[in-house]
C-alpha cells in the first residue's frame, strides 16, 4: 500500500474538512448573525440555503468538468473560490452581502467537494481498501462536524460571528498549498467533450427558485421551478454532450442510492438548524453551550465511521449496514418529535442525538460505497457530483420544507393560547416528526431497489447489469 495514495487522501479529506467545519460552524452561529443583521427566521434560512443551493447546483457542472479537465485542477480552483469567499462572509455587514457571498462560497464548495468521491474511489479500487477510505473520509466529516460546533460556539461567544469564516482563509491556503504539491496529476478527456453550461444554469436557477417558493409560500415562483427543471431535462435529453448524461439513471443502484441521500441529507441538515434553534430559543443556550451540545452527534458518528464503519460493511455488506443506520436515525428523531415540549438535555437530548451519530455513522459510508459501485470510470466525476448534488439539493429543500412547517405549526399553536416559547418548541417537534418520516421512506427505497441480486450476499458493494454499455 503505498503511502502517497494515503497522504492524498488525508488532503481530499483536509479539504472536505474546511467545507464541513464553515456548515457546523455557521449552525452554531445563526442566532447571533440573525440578531446582528435583524433577519426573520425565513429569512435567516437563507444563510444555509444560498449555500445549498450554489452548491447542489453547480456540483454536477463541476463533476463533468473534473472528468474534462482533470479533478486536481477542478479541486484547486474550488479551494481558491471557497477561501475568498470566505474572506467576504467574513466582512460583510449586511444582509445581501451575507447571502450573496455565502452563494459564491458554496460555488468554490461544489467545485472542490465534487472530484472527491471520484478520487478516492480511482485511488482506492480494492473493496477494502475502498471501505476503509470512505471510512476516513466519513470520520474526518464528523470530526470537522465536531470541531465546527465547538470553534463555533467559542467564536461566536468570544470574539463574534465574523470570525467564524476568517478562519477559512489560512486553512483554505494551506491545504491548497499541499494539494497542489500533493495531489496526483490527471489530464481529464479533455474540454472538447463538452460541459453543459446552459443546464448548469437552468438546474441551479430551478433549485434556487424552488426553494424560494417553499419560503415564500409562492406558488408563481413554484411553478417557474418546474418550468425550469423541466427544461433542464428536456436539454439533458437532446443536448450532444448533456451535463447530466439521463442514461446514468438505468442504473436502479445509482437512481435509488441518490434518492435515499437526499431524503436522510434533508433529514440530517434540517434536525442540526432546527436543533440549533430549539436550544438558544426554548432552553436559552448561549453559542458555546449549543456547539457542546451537538457534540454527541458528531463524536459518535465519527467513531463508527472511522472504527467500525469498514469492518461491519466487510462482514454484512453495505445494504444491510445501511438499513440498520436508517432504522436508527428514524428512532432518534422519533424520540425528538414526540419528547415534551422543554426537552431535559440528559434526560431527553442526550441519547437522541448519539442515535443520530450511530445512524449517520453506519448510513453515509456504506451509501456512498453503494452509490459509486456502478459507476464506469469515464462518468466517476459525473457521478461523485451527482450524489452530492442530491445530497445538498435534499438538504436545501428539505430545510426549506421543515422550517416552513415548524414556522407554521408555531403559528397555530401559538393562536391557539399557548405561550411563545411552547408554540416554538410544538413547532420544532413537528418537523422532527416529518423528518422520521422521511427516512422510514428511505427504507422503503433502499429495500426496492438497493437490494443485493444475490441471495445472502453481503459483499460489501453490489453491481447492476441493467445499465447499458
């Protein structure tokens, strides 16, 4: 095994790191920058969404281009667009600055997350081997996820908010320093193959109205959506060189993978922004105390990831693994949901949020090992992109759905005679309730179409035949 395939994973992975820590951090953070910038709680969705939505729409465009040009070029320039961004976020001082520049960072996000799965999976081709580097990658998520809660809530508390994204700039430098000496070169096919700009457009101006529509209640924007979703499809379908290849979707392991990490990506995202809002709003958390208090999630689930994640997938194979996570993510959120409104932190937080770590713990490894299992070599960039774009599009419009489900709930227990801080917590209580829901549907997709075709298999990936040469 030879160790430059490790060192470049540690800074894929450094890299993953930077994205990770700026989401936990900006979570932690939230209360403060909507008391400082005066954002309605709506409104303060968009300093996660605007992210998401750059991000979940441009990650297929920059996957096709890693596969044109090369993933190391693609990874740099991602770094580079990221950390200036971040230098912006830092700076700004009002609310359009804010949203404008988390947009451009989640621009910079999508371009070096999405030639990450893709390299890890070209460097690591022995199952193994393959198991126990998304194993890694999945820990170092959660320890980032980990080290954002905690940098943030002292941040926030000690210096101020701004700060949080400052600390993205000599990080950001750094690891682009050591990819570009690190990182093995790659040339790509090439640019005359094509990247599909005008559907990069229409996909991400569709997501970003879409999820306008479902905070504004606005049913013109709503349709205009589809419209354009619409008309994204139709351009994949008769474009020469589409950015979105449609014949990737025979593949029922391909379809089905993407379809689960978008409904657990919404699940996870929405419980760690309404979560982070239930514990400054209802409990009174100041930002130090609510980044402590996420630590559970973040610490167990990048245990298993790193430890344990691997070897359960070696003996029982990613689909059963991958059930056993789900099974327990909707139990942790269920307990949440149907918890008393003044949720007691050890007695009622507590074992909910380490559940959620061992869930995420065994789901995302063993999700990502499924989803890249089908995927030729020509398209592992397209394909990388494609599951994290599903993954961000999932969490940008399920945040979008719940916080607007909270927000109303809230309203109508709140005229119904209930005091503020109850109608809150009822709120809160019934989007964790939705988000169970959302995985118990996953279940049902993983069972109909990630089975193993095998009986009693449990190799650690599964392959498809139906896709076609």
């Amino acid at each position: 095994m030879k160790p430059s395939r490790w060192l470049s994973l540690l800074v894929l992975c450094t890299g993953f790191l930077l994205i990770v820590v700026d989401m936990t951090i900006v979570n932690v953070a939230l209360p403060s920058i909507g008391r400082d910038l005066r954002f309605t709680p709506s409104g303060l969705a968009w300093v996660i969404n605007a992210y998401l939505v750059a991000f979940g729409g441009l990650l297929l465009l920059a996957g096709r281009l890693a596969d044109l040009v090369g993933g190391r070029r693609v990874f740099l320039i991602g770094l580079a667009v990221f950390t200036a961004a971040s230098l912006a976020c830092g700076l700004s001082t009002s609310q359009p600055i804010l949203i404008a520049a988390r947009f451009i960072q989640g621009i910079g996000g999508a371009a070096s997350s999405a030639v990450i799965l893709a390299m890890i999976v070209t460097l690591f081709p022995e199952p193994e081997e393959q198991a126990k580097a998304f194993g890694v990658f999945s820990f170092v998520a959660s320890a980032g996820a980990a080290v954002g809660l905690v940098a943030g809530g002292v941040i926030t508390q000690v210096v101020s908010w701004h700060w949080i994204f400052f600390v993205n700039v000599p990080v950001g430098i750094a690891t682009a320093a050591l990819a570009h000496r690190l990182l093995p070169s790659d040339r790509g096919v090439g640019l005359r193959a094509g990247a599909d700009v005008i559907g990069a457009a229409l996909v991400t101006a569709a997501l970003m109205l879409g999820v306008y529509a479902i905070v504004a209640a606005s049913a013109a924007m709503g349709l205009l959506s589809i419209a354009l979703l619409g008309g994204f499809i139709v351009r994949q379908a008769r474009v020469a060189r589409p950015m979105l290849p449609l014949r990737l979707f025979r593949s029922m392991t391909l379809s089905g993978a993407n379809a689960v990490q978008a409904l657990m990506s919404a699940a996870f995202l929405s419980f760690f922004f309404l979560a982070s809002l239930y514990l400054e709003r209802v409990l009174g958390y100041g930002p130090l105390a609510l980044g402590l208090g996420f630590l559970p999630v973040a610490v167990v689930m990048g245990c298993f990831s790193i430890r344990f994640a691997a070897s359960l997938v070696m003996r029982f194979g990613a689909f059963r693994v991958l059930l056993a996570g789900q099974l327990v993510v909707a139990l942790a959120l269920s307990a949440l949901g149907f918890g008393p409104d003044r949720l007691d932190y050890v007695r009622d937080l507590l074992l909910p949020m380490a559940l959620l770590g061992l869930g995420g713990g065994l789901c995302f490894p063993a999700l990502a090992l499924i989803a890249m299992s089908d995927a030729p070599a020509a398209d592992s960039g397209l394909a990388s992109g494609l599951l994290n774009t599903t993954g961000q599009v999932g969490g940008a419009l399920g945040l979008a759905i719940l916080a607007t489900v909270a927000v109303a709930r809230s309203a109508a227990v709140e005229a119904g005679g209930s005091a503020a801080v109850s109608a809150l917590a009822g709120g809160y209580h019934t989007a964790w309730l939705v988000a169970a829901t959302a995985v118990l549907v996953t279940i049902g997709v993983t069972l109909a179409t990630l089975r193993p075709r095998v009986a009693g298999a449990v190799l650690p990936v599964q392959t498809f035949t139906e896709e076609a040469a």
